[in-house]
C-alpha cells in the first residue's frame, strides 16, 4: 500500500480483510467500530473541509483524532469508557496501517500513543433474590409477549447470557433433553454450553410451542417473529421493572439494565460459594480477573467479613477547633 493511498481504501481494507476475514470478528464488533469510524470521518469532514472519500492518511493525525475524542466528549456527551472504546477502535485500524504501510510509522506511532482516559469504575448493580423475584412475578403470562417476557428474563437470570447472545438464541441453540443446555457464541467466537434448571427448561419447553418450528427460529421474537433489538429487550425489562416496584419499592432507587440481570446471575453463584475462576467459565469471561468487580461489590459478604473481625476499641478523642489556616486548606 502506497503512502497517498486513499484513507478510504485503508477503512475498506481493514474491515473486510482485517475483521471480517482475520479476525473473524463478532457483527457486534463491526457495527461498534463501523460507528466510531462514521463519526470520525463526519468531524474530519467538517474540519478539512474534504469528503471523506478525498481524505488520505495525513489527514488522520493524532491531533485531529485527540480533537475528535474531546469533541465526542464535550458535545456528544459520552462517558470516559465510551471514549476509551472509540479510541480502541481507531487503535486496531492504525495497528493494522503499521502493517500495511510501515513508511508511515512515525504518525502511527503517534496515534497509538494516544492515552486511554481514566475513569471511576463503579460498583456493579444487581438485583437481590426479594427483587428478583418481584421482577419475575410481573409479566403478565395471559398474554404471549408477557409469558415471552418471563421466559426471556428467567433464561437472563439463570444463565448470564450477554444481551447479544440472548437475542440471538435460536431453536438449534437450545437442547430441552436430557443434560438441558443453551449453546451460544461469545466475545471472540468462543462457543460455550451453559446448562439449564429444571424449572427453567420447564418454562422454555411450554414458551416453545409457541414459536415457529424451524431450527433457526430465534426463541424470543418481536411482534414480527424477528429478532428482538437491544432496545426492544430494554424497553421490556424497564416495562416490567415499573410493576415490580411495587412489590419492592427499592428498585425505584437502582438503575437497570438488561446487562444486569447477568451482573444478578454472578453475584447469585459468588453468594453460593462457587469459585471465582468457575465464574469466570460460565460468564465466558476472558480472564477470571474480570469477575473480581463482583467481589467489590458484594456488600454482605463483607458485612459478613467484619462481623467475624475482631474490631479494635475506639476511644473518645477531645475536640480541638483547627488552626484557622489549616482549617483554609483543607477546606480546598
């Protein structure tokens, strides 16, 4: 590839010959990073004033890029890990470039040098058995959404199942019979079995029956009989989560998504005493690291630690008002 080679063929290049065909990447993948890259292009436009198809390598530097990330911040209003994740994006297309044309190292060099921001990891949410339960109870099983609904969230919760992954469950993926299992594909093509209780492979057995035959029939579709979007999948849980409230007005005060109903499912085997890299298995977790944010944010189990502590006696200290000065700064 020479160096005046057109951005766009590199864009092209990278994504049918690098992800598609490399790296075999997920479409969920593709689409995160097609939408990063129709951002980017879309402020380089505005800010060279060229077309996207007219822009060569010299027109991606690292300081329009660190420009385009800051604007997605300030204008866009996205969190820090959702800059993180743009700038992954744009890292793998200029790793790639390295590659292809190596005379330009000096400005890939540049790029890649671009720091990831740090950001407040916070704990993760869950749901307690009491909400689980409520949340469970509230789909209307009168009517075909609700009992897909209460399908959908009882295979949610007892498998983990990523939202993707849930969505995408077909009739061939599923087996009802004797060692009862769901067969997905995850993060980097890994397929993995996740085994199904009793109760649940009831529940799946009846909602089948309801569904078209065909083995690449998804198990929960929209009113169309195609598959369910995220958004689809959000506005259920939000829909059956305004019930559940009150049954457990607490729930009013979390934030829920569908991502935590597989939170729900970790922190459910962790309080069972399974093992963290067992975990780690069952979630498709790359590395058993991962699942230590569960530990961080398992309250009662460290309420349970410090009950068994021996806590040093605390006495009484007399007041003494600060100096005036030190009071001023520390009040800085």
């Amino acid at each position: 590839m020479k160096a005046q080679r057109s951005f766009a063929a590199l864009i092209e290049s990278f994504f049918m010959k690098r992800l598609m065909t490399q790296r075999q990447a997920s479409t969920h993948t593709i689409c995160s990073y097609r939408d990063t890259f129709r951002l980017l292009l879309r402020f380089v436009q505005q800010r060279k004033h060229k077309h996207p198809s007219d822009l060569i390598l010299d027109d991606i530097d690292a300081d329009t890029i660190a420009a385009f990330l800051d604007d997605q911040e300030r204008h866009r209003g996205i969190s820090a890990r959702s800059r993180n994740l743009r700038l992954t994006a744009i890292r793998s297309l200029f790793r790639y470039a390295a590659y292809e044309i190596p005379e330009r190292s000096e400005q890939i060099q540049r790029v890649l040098a671009i720091p990831s921001k740090r950001f407040t990891k916070k704990v993760v949410n869950f749901l307690t058995r009491e909400e689980i339960d409520a949340l469970l109870n509230a789909p209307d099983l009168q009517t075909k959404s609700g009992r897909r609904d209460y399908a959908l969230l009882l295979v949610a919760i007892q498998t983990g199942l990523r939202l993707s992954e849930l969505t995408g469950l077909t009739r061939d993926d599923v087996v009802l019979g004797v060692g009862a299992h769901v067969r997905v594909l995850g993060k980097g093509r890994k397929e993995r079995c996740t085994p199904i209780s009793k109760p649940t492979c009831s529940v799946l057995k009846n909602w089948m029956r309801e569904i078209p035959a065909a083995g690449d029939q998804v198990v929960f579709p929209n009113a169309q009989g195609g598959r369910l979007s995220a958004d689809g999948v959000q506005y259920a849980v939000a829909k059956h989560l305004r019930k559940a409230v009150n049954a457990v007005p607490g729930l009013n005060k979390k934030h829920i998504t569908p991502h935590c109903l597989r939170h729900t499912t970790a922190m459910e085997m962790l309080r069972a005493g399974v093992g963290r890299t067992v975990i780690a298995l069952w979630l498709g977790h790359e590395s058993v690291e991962t699942t230590q944010m569960y530990l961080d944010a398992d309250l009662e189990m460290k309420s349970a630690v410090l009950a068994k502590t021996t806590i040093p006696s605390a006495r009484r200290g007399k007041y003494r008002p600060p100096d005036p000065l030190l009071r001023f700064l520390e009040s800085l």
